[in-house]
C-alpha cells in the first residue's frame, strides 16, 4: 500500500512497485489509508508523513492501536531531516525510512529488504550528514541520551531515590512539575505523560527538549489515547529500560481512570513500578486525593513514597 497525497508521488511508486512484482494498492490520504489497511491488510505499508487531513504518525498510531501492526509492516517516507518526538512510542512498529527524494533503485532495495525479511533493516532515516537521531539516542545507546534539558548550575532542590514511586497528592500538578523539573535540569533523562498540551507545559515550566507525551482524544504526532494504556505503559517501559539515570512524570492519572477503570489504571501503575524499581529510574505521580475513594488511594499508595501537599482537614465536632 502507497499512502501519499501527492498523484504524481502514487503513479510513479506506484508503476515501480508493480515493475517488481508486487500488487500496488494506494491511498491519497490518511483517512483513506486507515480504511484500506484494515480491508485490504497489505503486506507493506509506505506511509508518507505530512498528509493534510491525518498526518503518518497518527495514522501508524491508529494501526498500532487496532492492533494492524502486528500483521504489516510499515515503511515511512520522509522528506524530514529530523523526525523529533513523533516517533516517541512508535519505535517498535517502523520497519524502516526512505527520505525523499529518492532513487527508484533506493526504493526498489528497501522494499526488498523489507517484505523479505533480510536483517539489514534500519530504524532511522537516511540523511547526507548523519546526525544521532531522536530513536537510536532514545532506545540505543545509554551513554547518548537525548531530550535532555540544559543543566542548570544551582543545587538540585530535591532528591529522589533512585528505583523508588512518589505520589504526589495535589489539587493541581504544580509541586509534581516543580519536582519533575528540578530533576530533569540536573542531568537526568526525563519523560511527562501529563493532560496538559505540551506546548503549555513547555511555557511554564521551560522544558525545551524533554519528550513530552500528550494523553489526549485528538488526533495528533505526540498523544496516546487514553483508552490505550497498554500502549502507554508498554512506552513508558521502554523509556525507563533504555535510558539509564532517568525520571518519569505521570499527570492525568485521573483522567486515565475515567477513560478506563481504575483497576485497569492501578495495574498499569504497578506495571511501571517495577520496571522502575529494576532499573533504578523514578517515578512521579500526580493525584488529586479528592477523586479517589479511601480504598483507592490506600491501593495507589502502596509501596510508594508520599509527598501530601494538600491542606489539613478541620476536624469534625463530635455531635
């Protein structure tokens, strides 16, 4: 399947991928693309990137969500000389990239490459001056970490032990940030999962380069379905297993519970606890108390540190 709104850009992949013996099927747009995908189910799928109506990133996550991507294997095309933060989450369901422009003898090989199973598949794009990208530096090698925040020169305000959870009970997100940043401003890989659009959680708290992952309904190149927590938690894994001195930042805890239910919500949260007690990440919670019931917020508590920001309750006269 050729997914790209440009015609010219379908004819022509479209004439050379016949040329090698494969049946083209082609789609103008992400909408179109999802559809065929699920009717057709193609072997290999060359999933452009910026499409107008739904971009590639979230047409891989949409596959990813029905669970397609176990079954067809995606190339992307790209004419990015730096993929960012889209791939964050999507690593493990690209088979490979082919910048454009490209050769028709480039394309021929990799499709080959691909739909056979040879081990020569890479997982980055192919630029003219190789630069470290955003996957190899995130799930490669421990001693290039990337999305790592200028370090400031002031002394860390709080220390968090290494391979321990802290909720943090709060109204707001305020100290659960407050912590988050200090942390990642200090030479320790971070990850936000949060509620909040992460162009607002930049602003405020001025995190230019941590990866920020977006819980939210829309369609867009950072976000996670809410109702998707198995996707969430297998990326959040992923993160803690690969980058070595790291902390993770969990807002929207609430929002996750309403999306699900809080048995799926806890299973998940204890999930990540252990992966970030094996290897010596930290993890950060932020809850409001008010939306959990006792029994609740004793089971989201459990083995964890507790950081209590909320005022203290008048006691209740005695009638």
């Amino acid at each position: 399947m050729i997914v790209d709104d440009n015609s010219d850009v379908l004819a022509i992949v479209t004439e050379l991928v016949s040329a090698a013996g494969y049946r083209a099927i082609t789609a103008s747009g992400g909408r179109e693309a999802i559809e065929k995908a699920k009717a057709e189910m193609p072997d290999l799928m060359l999933l452009d990137i910026n499409m107008p109506d739904i971009d590639g990133w979230s047409v891989l996550r949409s596959l990813k969500e029905e669970g397609l991507t176990s079954k067809i294997k995606v190339m992307m095309l790209t004419a990015y000389t730096d993929i960012g933060t889209d791939i964050f989450g999507l690593q493990d369901v690209v088979s490979g990239y082919m910048r454009k422009p490209f050769t028709n003898t480039e394309l021929s090989e990799k499709i080959k490459e691909i739909v056979e199973g040879q081990e020569t598949i890479t997982l980055e794009p192919k630029m003219e001056e190789q630069k470290p990208s955003f996957l190899s530096r995130l799930i490669g090698r421990k001693e290039t970490p990337v999305g790592m925040e200028k370090v400031k020169r002031t002394a860390k305000r709080y220390e968090l032990r290494k391979g321990f959870g802290y909720v943090v009970k709060e109204t707001k997100p305020e100290k659960s940030f407050e912590i988050f940043t200090d942390q990642v401003t200090h030479n320790i890989q971070g990850l936000c999962i949060t509620r909040e659009h992460p162009g607002i959680i930049r602003k405020k708290w001025g995190l230019e380069k941590t990866p920020i992952i977006w819980l939210s309904n829309q369609l867009g190149r950072v976000y996670v379905n809410p109702t998707n927590i198995g996707i969430l938690s297998d990326t959040i894994i992923r993160f803690i297993e690969k980058s070595g001195d790291s902390v993770v930042m969990l807002d929207g805890i609430e929002f996750l519970i309403v999306n699900n239910d809080f048995e799926k919500v806890l299973r998940m949260v204890h999930h990540i606890a252990e992966a970030t007690m094996e290897y010596k990440s930290r993890l950060i919670i932020s809850v409001d108390p008010r939306t959990l019931d006792i029994r609740e917020m004793a089971l989201l508590e459990r083995n964890m540190e507790v950081i209590d920001t909320m005022p203290p309750q008048p006691a209740k006269p005695i009638r």
